[in-house]
C-alpha cells in the first residue's frame, strides 16, 4: 500500500520537474543555517526525497548536488553570522537565553579544530552552530572550504542514501510483504516515538527540576494556609524534592489526561471515532509472519511473565529487609491489579469485534507492565548515576508500547484501551511513587536486584511466548463470513458477487481473484499433485530470515505467504514456470461468503513468480504480468472436475470456478 503522501509528491513533482531540487537545496540550506538549523527536521525530510530517488521520481545524481549544495550555503550563512557578530553573538537573543548551544560547539571546536567542521555535519545539536564558532574566531577560509564541501556531500549522500535505498526495493518488497512491512514499520515507530519522548521528557525534568522547586517555594511563601501542605514536598532541606516535584507535577498532568481521555469515552457512549479507524487498519494488514510475531509479543504482559519476575523483586527486598521498599511494591501491583479489574467491571465499554470475553477497559495486561516495570524503575532509578537514571523509565516504556501494539494489532483492545491502560498505570505509580520518596529510604545496591528482575523477565518470556502464542492467536480469528449464497446460485450466477481482486489500495498490487472453488481440497491437492505441482507449507520467520541468503539456489526459497481478509492462505501450490527462475501459484483462501448447504467456499488466484534480488540484499519471489499463463496452467491442471469459466462482470477477468464434492 502506497502511502497517500507519496501519490500527491509524485503528481507535483511530474507537474514541476526541476522544483525537486529546489526543495532539496532549501531542506539541506535551512538544516545548516544558525538558530534556523536547530528546527528543520532535516532527516525525515531527506529521507523521503531518497524515497522519491528510488521510486524513480527524482534524478539521484541532480538532488544529491541540490543537497550539497543547500548544505554548503547553509554553512556559508552561518560561517559569515559568526565572522559578522564575533564574541557578541552571545549577547544577542536566543543565544542569550540559551547559551548552551554555543557552547557545546565551542567545546567540540577547541578539542577538535578543523575536524570538527566535518564531525559536527553528522551530528544535529551542533551541526548549524560549529561553523558560526569557526566563522567567530576568524578561521581562514581556504582552511574552512574544502572540509566544509567535503563534509556536506558526505552528508548529503549518507542522508538520503536510506530512503534511496527503501525507495529502490520499495515495488519489489511491498508487492509480497507490503503488509508485513507496515506493521514492522509501524512498531519500530511507536517504540521510537516513546523512547524519544520519555529521554526528552527525562531530561526536560532534569533540567528544569530546580527551577520548579522554585516556584513551589514561591507559591507556598504566597498561599501560607495551603502551602504548609505543600512544604512537604519542597522542603529545600530534603535532597529528593527535585525528584518529589517533578512526580507531583507529572501526577497532576496524568490525572488531567486520564479524567479527560474517561470523560470522552462516557460522553461518546463507546469507542472514539479514532478507535474504530485505527483498529480497521491493523485489521486490514493482518500478515501470517506477523500474526504468531504479534502473539507472541502480547502475552508479555501476562501474569505467567510479570509474575516471576515481580515475585523475585520482592523476595530479594524482603532478604535484603527493605520493608518500606517491599510493602509499596505489594501495593502497586495488589492494588492496581483490583483496581483495574474494578474499572473494568465498571465501566462497559463495548469490546472491538474481533476481541472474545476478558478484554475490556482499561486493558489489564498494558496497566500492569506500566505499573510493574514503571514502579520498578521508581524504586532502582534513585540509586543510578545522572543521567543513567532514565534508563529504566526506558525500558519501562518500551516494553509497555511493544505490547500495547501487539495487542492492537490482534484486535484485542480499542486504542482508548490501552491509552487508559498506560495513563492509569502511569497514574498510580506516580502516588505510590510520591509516597515512597516521602519516607526516607537508605540507599542500597540495585544491581543485584536489576540483574535479577530483568533476566527472570526475560527467562520467563522465553519460556512463555512460544508456548501460548498461537492460543493467544486462536482468540482472535476472522469473523466467519455473513454472506450466504445458495449452492446453486453460486455455481450460475453469484460467484459473480465475490470481489475480483484482493483488497488492496494501490491498484498495481490487486491480485487477480480468478479461481473459486466449492467443497474440500484434498480432492484438488491430489489433482494437482497429479500434475506435478507442489504444496508449500506456510513460511515461518526461519524461512523468511533464509531469504537473505541470496546465493542459495531459487527453488530453494519460499514463497512469502499472503492474507485475504485476515484471513492466511489455506493452501499454496507450486509448479515450475516456462521461464528460469520462474514459479506458477495458485493461492486459495476461504471465500467471504459461505453456501447454504455448508458446503466450503474458497477463492483463490494464479500468479507467475519471478525470482528477484532487490538490491542484492535478498531473495524474493515476485509476481509478473503473464498473460494468462498461470490461470491457463491451472484450468488445465483442473479438467478432470468439469470447471466452467466465464469473464467476471467487474473488469471482464475470467473465473475458474469448480466443485470438489
């Protein structure tokens, strides 16, 4: 599935041919530009002209000169800023207010020299204000230019080479695993987006911390009646009132998130519009690679995986006799546990259609790996080094957004679900985490206990995942068709109401839906077996991971397996094809109708594979326009059943269709 955004690129940029390059020139020049360069996002942008590259909608040679070129200006301006203003561009605003920017350049600039003109093009903080301190201490410029050129076409050519690179294997990838690669995609994503936003939040906090116990003093120093209360938390003489400040403010964020997030759902009487649209799209990119991948992530946040791990948190508090530690990680995870399954009895929120009994609002499994791994790096954080402290808030989030994906993906949860989850969770360990920074707590040694936290997690999912994956994903199976067809009619008539084409949204990828077939399939496996074709069995990631393997012999490759309706192929067939390298399938699933008389209904289509290496980096079988050849093939294979066959009233394909009974 193409995106959308790549269709209206595409359609602008064949309207005006030359203007890619004038977009690249301006992305790479505003990216070096002082002050300016600190809020372009340069990478994502270049990122897609590499994809345009690729596609083939942009000439390579041309923007990789636009971005050199863009690049070297940029660093021209900001050299010439630096020379212009000298020492008292410090004075002047932002950098004034934010003199930190200059300074880590400077640094980078004394212990580096010229490299550092080079070094800081890769590195975003400093990249647009390295050639200012150059331009401030009056470096020659025949000394600045030709690492200043060389460094932007290095860059240039490092940026957009990854969108190059997707854009170039992008028809060959999607045509096949389209599906699959969005929701990996989707995943490597969300974990991104929550690393990033946890570390930057992280680090907001650190640096503002003092700032906000200022304030809280102040306050309380001006509302004497209420701010005794406060005082409690700021006492300035209490080495954790930073840490207690930064929860309390988080606490009371959280709580405006949580109530405003529950109030939307109540006024709404059930899912957000958002819920239903998100959950219809990872329906519609059900994958069978990704189907027991997903399921297996899910049951992550199942007691028999937290459980041993949290038991053996508390048993080495309880050995170690940190009875305040101990009493408040029993209560975070008792009480979160019966409060979460209060508001779920409470609160009934219709379930998404694809999710059996158990699965509700808030989505338990998503509150307690928030509430266990958060709580977690609440009581271990304190005793870490600086800034090594927001490594556990990391994981904590990690491993929370890898499930909740999981499950979304399966259908088990609405989004709101595992938002109220998360934000619950977040909520209640923020109170049990105000109230155990409020006791004095000795320091102890953590690493035993981290050691022994994380790797019995590990241990136990280890163990877990692989066994009760596919249970999990037996739960969550397409819905059985609603339309019935009379077996008769079928066979005269209504097969012509069956879709002609797999449903996908980029037209060059709508396989031909040309073979219905009524009754069991051993009798047609045997047939075709008969014939001299093959059945493959479903490809696993052992198999899929042996694609990069390109120099095994082409007939040992598999052929990735496809979804019709989230619905696996029932069986692929394969034979060889006229050409080298070349397979005929035939791919049956069940049909989204049923007859009345019980009888199983399938469709299914015939394709010609050519054998690919997109990029030399893989082995891919893709499918090719043949002209009728491997529906002939079948038709042929199939004679002994009386097939009849007749153009399809939407886009005049024909269809075999067949009864085995």
């Amino acid at each position: 599935m193409e995106p959308t955004w790549i269709d209206s690129a595409v359609a602008w940029l064949n309207a005006h041919p030359f203007a890619a390059g004038a977009v690249t020139f301006l992305i790479a020049f505003c990216d070096a530009v002082v002050i300016l360069g600190f809020f372009v996002p340069a990478l994502p942008l270049l990122f897609a002209i590499g994809a345009m590259i690729g596609l083939g909608h942009v000439n390579g040679p041309y923007a990789l000169a636009a971005a050199t070129l863009g690049a070297f200006c940029g660093d021209a301006v900001s050299f010439w800023v630096g020379r212009r203003w000298g020492v008292q561009l410090r004075q002047r605003w932002p950098f004034s207010r934010y003199p930190q920017w200059l300074d880590r350049s400077e640094a980078l600039f004394r212990r580096k020299g010229m490299q550092s003109i080079f070094i800081a093009r890769f590195i975003g903080a400093v990249r647009p204000f390295v050639p200012a301190i150059a331009g401030m201490v009056h470096m020659p410029l025949r000394r600045y230019i030709p690492p200043s050129m060389v460094a932007c076409l290095l860059w240039s050519a490092v940026f957009l080479a990854p969108g190059w690179a997707l854009g170039a294997s992008y028809d060959a990838v999607a045509a096949v695993a389209d599906r699959l690669a969005l929701v990996l995609g989707g995943l490597v994503a969300a974990v991104a987006l929550v690393f990033l936003g946890v570390m930057y939040t992280w680090r907001w906090f650190a640096g503002h911390a003092d700032n906000l116990l200022a304030r809280a003093l102040r306050w309380t120093r001006a509302h004497p009646r209420l701010g005794r209360y406060v005082i409690a938390l700021v006492d300035p003489n209490r080495p954790e009132s930073p840490s207690l400040v930064v929860l309390a403010v988080c606490l009371l964020g959280i709580s405006w998130l949580w109530f405003t997030l529950l109030a939307s759902l109540l006024a709404n009487g059930g899912p957000l519009a958002l819920d239903h649209t998100v959950h219809e799209f990872m329906w519609s990119v059900r994958n069978p690679l990704a189907d027991r991948l997903m399921a297996g992530l899910a049951t992550l946040g199942e007691a028999e995986v937290l459980g041993p791990a949290a038991l053996v948190a508390l048993a080495y508090l309880l050995w170690r006799k940190r009875w305040m530690a101990a009493a408040h990680w029993i209560g975070a995870i008792v009480f979160g546990l019966v409060f979460t399954s209060l508001l779920e009895a409470v609160i009934d929120m219709p379930r998404p259609p694809t999710a059996p009994e158990g699965f509700g609002f808030p989505s338990v499994a998503v509150t307690m790996m928030t509430i266990v791994f958060g709580f977690f790096a609440v009581l271990i954080a304190r005793e870490l080094p600086g800034r090594n402290r927001v490594w556990p808030y990391l994981v904590a989030g990690v491993l929370t957004t890898v499930v909740g994906f999981a499950r979304l993906y399966l259908g088990a949860h609405w989004p709101s679900d595992l938002i109220g989850g998360t934000l619950f969770g977040i909520l209640w360990l923020l109170v049990l985490g105000l109230a155990y920074r409020r006791h004095f707590v000795r320091s102890f040694w953590m690493r035993p206990l981290a050691w022994a936290f994380y790797t019995t997690f590990v241990a136990a999912a280890l163990w877990h995942a692989p066994r009760h994956a596919d249970r999990l994903l037996a739960k969550f199976h397409a819905a059985a068709p609603t339309t019935t067809l009379a077996a008769q009619a079928w066979w005269e008539h209504d097969w012509a109401t069956l879709p002609p084409q797999r449903n996908e949204r980029d037209i060059r990828r709508r396989w031909a839906l040309d073979v219905q077939v009524a009754g069991p399939l051993a009798p047609l496996r045997r047939a075709l077996e008969g014939e001299g074709w093959r059945v493959q069995p479903q490809a696993d990631w052992v198999h899929t991971l042996g694609l990069l393997d390109v120099s095994a012999p082409p007939i040992t490759q598999v052929v990735l397996p496809a979804t019709l309706d989230a619905h696996p192929e029932a069986l692929l067939f394969l034979r060889s094809g006229r050409r080298p390298n070349q397979q005929v399938v035939l791919r049956l699933w069940p049909a989204p109708a049923r007859l009345s008389d019980g009888t199983p209904l399938w469709i299914g289509t015939a394709q010609t594979l050519q054998y690919e290496k997109p990029l030399h980096t893989a082995s891919l079988w893709l499918p090719v326009a043949d002209d009728g050849h491997a529906h002939a093939q079948v038709r042929a294979a199939l004679q002994s059943f009386a097939p009849r066959e007749n153009a399809h009233p939407d886009g005049g394909a024909p269809v075999l269709r067949l009864r085995t009974h």
